[in-house]
C-alpha cells in the first residue's frame, strides 16, 4: 500500500507505451504464461507438495498496486505442483491486462477481472480461496462483500484489510499517516492521469530504490530484476466513491467470510505495526506470520507462504 498525493513529485508521463504492441507487454505476457505452464518439479516442503487431506482447493491469487499475475509465479507453480488449481489475475491496466490506466474509470473496473471470475465460481458449490497481497487487498475485499457464499477463505498477505462499519480508504489513510510524511516513499512518483474521468486522478510510479530498499529487500535479486521490468503505473482510486462509503462492508455479507491475515514480518513498505493494526479493526481474524518476509511476500517466502496456503485449503472448505 503506498500513496503519494503530494504534487510536488507530480509530472506527466506517456500512459500509452504500455500497450499490447509495446516490447514490455510481450514480456508481460510471457511471465503470465510462465505461470499457467503446468510444473513438472517443484524444491517446496514436503507439505507444500503433499496438499494434505483436505481436497483440493480453487486459489484465486491477486496482485498489489503496479504488479500483476506475473508476481506470483513461484506460489502459483507449488500450489499446482500440490494438485490445486490456481487462477493467477491481472487486474485492469495491470500486469499484461491490455487496458490503459487512463481507461479504466472507477475502482469496481479496475477489479472487474477478480469480480467476474468469483461471479463465475461453478454453481454446484465451489468456492475459492482468495489472496491479495498489498493493495490487492481492497478488491478483495469487495469481491467478498459481493459474493461472501463463493468465498471458503479469503488471505490478505501483507494486503489492506479494511473493516465493517469504516469505508475502505481508511487503511490507505492510517498507512499515510504512519509512514508517508518520514519520507519511506523514497523515489516513488505520482503521475498525472490524462483521462476525461475527473475522479481518475493520479497514479503511483514505483521507484527502483523502493523497490530495492522497502519493498523487495528481502527477495532474491532476480525478483526484484523482474519486478522494476513488469511494474506499471498504478491508480488507488482514492477519490472513488466506493473508497469513501462507510456502509459498503457488511457484517452480513464481508464480515461472514473467514479471513486470515498473513504478517510479513521484515516489510519495510507496510510495517508490521500497521499490519497488526488492520488485524486489530477487524476482531476474528486469523493470524499468521512469516519471518523475514519482506512486503513482497511472494518473491522473499514463497514457500512459507505457500504452506500458510495450503493449512487454510485444509481447514476451510
């Protein structure tokens, strides 16, 4: 979770490179078939590979602000290599989605991608396992309150986890409060959105010593390569009217999914003081930490997280 509303970083930048014809979109969409590739070996523990007795579960893995699919590539092939399926998504204008920033208008098309793929959850009683890492957390949080009978579990790994009874933006503002006037947002940028859309505002460009010093530091250096190739420009959608409903969340429908809150424990980006503050709004929610997990959780302690994962697909159906 980072946000940067300050102006005085603010420029203007081409939104339009990033598209399907561009260079880095075909790296984008190798990395996301990189992950629906079936694996055929796998250096995960032993449990990880077992998948235990509890049947196998359908993970729906969701992506922070300017990542995609392409981040969860090495979870992704464990939780496949234990017989589970996965759906790996990239939101809007995100990942190798060919959208772009300037045309996705409001918070609820920018999680279409999740939204529809819970909606299409087989009737005959599947239900999923969400994750959502960082931002990722707030679609997640929607797609809950929307389909909470399709939902077994949802995972927020490092993520924002918002709260019955508060609107959503309150995790982005308890993070600016604690972290963002220390300067912990280094070299990240805003971005002037140039779109019809007044609400569209700006979007947060990642800078490659944050990504270095606060988000990936404890990942292995190849992470953090693929990562400043693959980041997009990325839109918090803070002026959105659903971040500013106090009664979107209901205890009825979000607040009946089980949720589990997983601590990176090393996160230099969202610490685990204000990760353990979100737990706290939210009493009930099942806790599990991972030591020396930086924010990218993924890419630093995929195999730990991937047996965080895999107790959860045995615990709840």
């Amino acid at each position: 979770m980072i946000n940067l509303k300050e102006k005085k970083h603010t420029q203007t930048i081409n939104l339009l490179a990033r598209t399907p014809s561009s260079p880095l979109y075909k790296h984008q969409t190798l990395a996301r078939q990189s992950i629906d590739r079936k694996p055929h070996t796998s250096t995960y523990s032993k449990s990880a590979m077992d998948g235990g007795g509890g049947g196998k579960k359908h993970f729906v893995l969701v992506h922070g602000l300017c990542h995609g699919a392409w981040c969860w590539y090495k979870v992704a092939t464990a939780l496949r290599a234990a017989g589970h399926r996965v759906t790996a998504l990239d939101l809007a204008a995100s990942g190798a989605h060919p959208a772009r920033l300037d045309e996705v208008r409001s918070f609820e098309d920018y999680s279409r991608p999740l939204l529809d793929a819970v909606a299409a959850a087989a009737p005959g009683g599947e239900r999923l396992i969400l994750v959502g890492h960082s931002h990722g957390g707030l679609s997640l949080a929607l797609a809950m309150e929307r389909f909470p009978r399709k939902v077994a579990a949802a995972v927020f790994a490092a993520a924002a986890m918002p709260c019955v009874g508060k609107h959503m933006g309150v995790t982005t503002e308890e993070f600016m409060r604690r972290t963002a006037s220390k300067g912990q947002l280094m070299d990240c940028q805003t971005v002037a959105i140039n779109s019809r859309n007044s609400n569209n505002g700006v979007a947060i460009v990642m800078g490659p010593r944050f990504m270095e010093e606060k988000y990936y530091q404890e990942s292995p250096a190849e992470d953090l390569t693929l990562a400043k190739l693959l980041v997009r420009p990325g839109n918090q959608f803070l002026e959105d009217p659903v971040m500013k409903d106090e009664e979107l969340l209901t205890a009825g429908n979000y607040g009946s999914v089980r949720k589990v809150y997983v601590v990176a424990k090393a996160d230099g980006s969202s610490t685990e003081e204000m990760q353990r503050w979100m737990v706290a709004m939210s009493p009930g929610t099942e806790v599990e930490e991972i030591a020396r997990a930086d924010h990218a959780v993924m890419s630093s302690r995929p195999r730990e997280l991937c047996d965080v994962l895999l107790r959860i697909a045995n615990k709840y159906d």
